[in-house]
C-alpha cells in the first residue's frame, strides 16, 4: 500500500469519531510491518487515549505473533503526534518508548502547544519521520480545529431559515415552520457538528426552542450560549434543560467572541432572529451562512431577514453549494 492509500484508511478511522472527539481533532493511526497492518485507532472521546496510544496497545497484544520488535514497525497518523501533557500523556514519547523507527504523519498539528515539537523529539530519537501526506484532507476532516488555531477564535456558522421572499416569521407572531421536516432533520446534523450554539433572548421568548442535537447516534452535548440584557430570564424555559448554557450580557460581538477564543471551543453555531443575526453578520466575524430557502413566501405579514437586497453579498459573501431537501434548497455561503 501506498502512504496516501495508507493516509486515507488512517483519515476514515479517524472520521468515525467526527461526533465523538469534538472538541479535540479526529485522529486516525495505522502500524504496520512491511505492508501487513499490525492494529489500528482513533482518538474516539474527547479526553480519552489519543489514536496513536490506541494503536500501539492493540499491537503489543499482537507481539511475538506478526512481529518480535516493535523496531520493526511503521506508525502511520493523520496528525503530529502531541508532545505535551494534557488530559492524557504526550504520544511523542508513548512512540519512543514502543521502539517504532519509523513514523508518516500526514500533517502538522496547529496547535501552538504542539505544532512542530512532536515531529522534532522523534527525530532527535532517532526515528525517521516523513511529514505532509494527504494533508488537505486531513485539514477539511478538521477545518474548525485549523482554523481556531491559525486564526486564534472560533469558527463562526450563521444558521437561518428563509421563505422565498426572504422572511423570517410572521410579524403578527404567530407561531409556523417555514422549511420542510427533512430541512428540520438536517438542522439536527448540522447542530452535531458544531462545539456550541449561540441564541438571543427574543428567540428564547418567542420559541422556547431546545436548540440541542437530536440526532440517532453518540454526540457530544454542545454548549449553550444566551446573549439577553434581560433580568428577568426564565430558566425552566427548554433551552435550559440538561444543558451547560453561559448567559452573556456583553453587546460587543468582538468582546463575545475573543471571550471563547481562550476556551477548547473550536466552532459556534448561531440560530437567532434577523435583529442578532445581522449584527453578527455586520461584525464580519461570520464565516460560513447556511440558509434553508422554503419555496413558499411570508408576503407583507413577514419579518425581512435583511434590510436591503443583495445584504449576503454586501456582507462578503459567495455562495458555495446548494442542496436540494424536498421541495427546500439548502444554500451553504462562505466568506470571500
């Protein structure tokens, strides 16, 4: 096998765990002698054994069957190997003291804490280390992990749903599903992806909606965040139910967002009203803008998402991708 065939089995047993590792990266390793693969992992949980750890106890159960030395063998891992002690112990030395000569990592881990210092211990030890095999993928499997680092915040999602005639609600208040439940069920995905989701408190008190990721599989809960100047907050409303939520006060959006820069939070999602939403927008700390475009219209009765036409690309917006979800089309805009 080839190091890219080899990198891109490592990248699918990492995203197994896209759900699971969340806030940390997806990691996937792979040990081999010549081109029989020994054992494999993944980093599966965030603050659980890192991929590399996984992979190395699976092969010493295998020693003296498909190999006598740990010298032996290759140690191939879609990331640098951490060099630091975290919630776990540092991979770089766990692979000296196996004995493993050789090392391919498919890319340089990002974080100040460990970008390039796990790839110099292991060549100060002695051990071959090629270094840059499939690394675009391996940066698109974890695009929020690489950007928070490279860009010291996190990465910022605008979520909405939209009617043809670019409507929010119905401005009477009464209470409709403008997209279909297919675009609903995929919201619930999207949501799944995400470190922490971010709300105001008018949407808290029209809606009262529960805003978690009910998804038929393992997810780590996300964070809530409430932005509201209102004293009078209602915590028995859904959004407060078996959740960690932050109450924020603060207006600036600047402020809010280099408040969770100093956190693990890699990725916020934010579902909110027009008002929220725009000044998020206006912030041009926005990077991604997902709108569930219903074909139906609101007319005169609905609530403008924007205040003018063309408000997305003034924003410094293009359109990426469209998706078809029954009879709605879901738009995914990325920053230019």
């Amino acid at each position: 096998m080839s190091y890219d065939d080899l990198m891109q089995r490592a990248i699918s047993l990492a995203d197994v765990y896209r759900y699971t590792a969340k806030p940390n990266p997806v990691v996937g390793a792979i040990i081999l002698k010549d081109d029989l693969i020994i054992s494999e992992g993944a980093h599966e949980n965030f603050g659980s054994a890192h991929a590399e750890i996984n992979a190395i106890n699976r092969a010493k159960k295998k020693i003296g069957i498909d190999f006598n030395s740990f010298d032996e063998l290759t140690l191939v891992c879609t990331l640098e190997p951490c060099n630091h002690s975290g919630k776990t112990g540092p991979c770089s030395q766990a692979i000296i003291d196996s004995g493993i000569k050789k090392v391919i990592i498919g890319c340089q881990d990002p974080n100040p804490k460990v970008s390039g210092t796990g790839i110099k211990k292991l060549l100060e030890n002695g051990i071959e280390t090629i270094v840059g095999v499939c690394e675009k993928e391996i940066k698109d499997q974890n695009k929020f992990f690489f950007f928070k680092h490279l860009n010291e915040r996190p990465f910022i999602s605008v979520k909405i749903a939209s009617s043809k005639d670019g409507k929010s609600h119905n401005r009477n208040g009464s209470s409709t599903w403008i997209t279909c439940k297919e675009s609903r069920k995929d919201v619930q995905l999207v949501r799944a992806l995400y470190d922490a989701i971010l709300t105001g408190g008018n949407t808290l008190i029209d809606d009262n909606p529960r805003m978690n990721a009910r998804v038929n599989f393992t997810s780590n809960k996300l964070k809530k965040i409430l932005l509201t100047n209102k004293d009078d907050i209602n915590f028995r409303n859904n959004f407060f139910i078996d959740a960690d939520v932050d109450v924020i006060k603060e207006r600036s959006i600047k402020k809010i967002v280099k408040k969770y820069a100093a956190t693990d939070i890699n990725s916020i999602l934010v579902e909110a009203g027009p008002k929220l939403v725009n000044s998020f927008l206006s912030s041009g700390l926005v990077d991604e803008l997902i709108i569930y475009e219903s074909p139906n219209e609101l007319g005169s009765d609905g609530v403008n998402w924007f205040d003018e036409d063309n408000a997305v690309e003034k924003f410094g917006f293009n359109l990426e991708s469209t998706y078809k979800i029954e009879s709605d089309i879901k738009k995914i805009y990325k920053k230019c």
